[in-house]
C-alpha cells in the first residue's frame, strides 16, 4: 500500500493510476479493430476509417485561406506544407510528359475544390523536406486530405520516391 502525505496529513488510501490521457476506451477499440483484421474478420480499409474518425481532430485548426500550390503542396500564411503521405503529378515544366501535366492540372482543381467546398481544415506538422516544406497531414471537414485525393485517382500513396506518372 502507498502512503501519501499530503497537506500534512498521511493517507491510507492506495494511490490511483490512470489510463492514457482520454482515457482506455480509443485505445483498446482500435486495438481489437487491428486484431479482428490480422484475423481477416474485417476488411483492411475498416481500419482507414476508425483511424480516420480517431485522428479527425487532431493537428493545428487553421483559420484563414489555404492556397493550393499542387495536388499535394499547399500555402497557408506564408508556409509551404507538403502533404506527406500522397504524391501527385508536377505541374508545368516539373512535368515529364503531357500526360503528367494534364494529370497535374486535374489534381490541382480537386485539391483547390476540395479546400474551397471544405470545413475546417486542421494540419497535424511532422517535420520538414529537403525543400524546407512542412511536412504534414492534412484533414478537411475530419476527412484525410491525402486518402480523399487517393480515393478520387489523383494522387499515389507517398512510398519515398516519385511515382512515373508517364507510364
């Protein structure tokens, strides 16, 4: 049994422990999402949208525009993010061939639409490229902005390299 002196006076009582901060609860329910999916009880993207409920507050709420740069750069007050886990075509001279700088066009109106049409946008930072971008995931309206450009056919998952978008 623990002893506690407190205001002067000793306590009995043991000391309580507490879970994480909000308690057990998100922890344990993906948890046994993560298991009835390593037992092929439920399908692989079930996964994507508990995460993506879990995760749909976190990160820094942005007040103010968004200016779309590319399908997966944007500018918010001056800073340069880089949506960290998509890639998108290049536009204009970045393009390898006509077919990337189509594609680059289409991805950056869906990306520009996505923001205009949107809710809030919160921007969870985790570092910075070799470009000196924020790195960082992106939500729109509590949604992934990476998964929803995926989703539509704009964008590949980020892998580490460029995706040949002239093949």
């Amino acid at each position: 049994m623990v002893m506690e002196i407190a205001s002067g006076r000793r306590s009995s009582r043991p000391r309580r422990r507490r879970g994480p901060r909000g308690g057990w609860a998100p922890l344990l329910g993906v948890a046994v999402v993560m298991a009835l999916i390593a037992f092929r009880i439920l399908p692989e993207d079930m996964l994507d949208s508990v995460l993506d409920e879990a995760g749909a507050g976190g990160g820094t709420l942005v007040v103010g525009g968004v200016t779309v740069t590319d399908g997966d750069t944007i500018r918010i007050a001056g800073e340069r993010i880089r949506i960290e886990n998509i890639d998108t075509p290049e536009l204009g001279d970045g393009a390898e061939c006509l077919a990337e700088r189509r594609l680059a066009d289409m991805a950056h109106s869906a990306a520009a639409a996505m923001f205009a049409e949107g809710g809030e946008v919160r921007v969870a930072r985790s570092g910075e490229d070799q470009y000196g971008r924020t790195l960082a995931r992106v939500s729109v309206g509590g949604r992934d902005f990476g998964r929803a450009m995926i989703s539509a056919g704009y964008a590949e998952p980020w892998t580490g390299r460029r995706v040949d978008w002239c093949r």
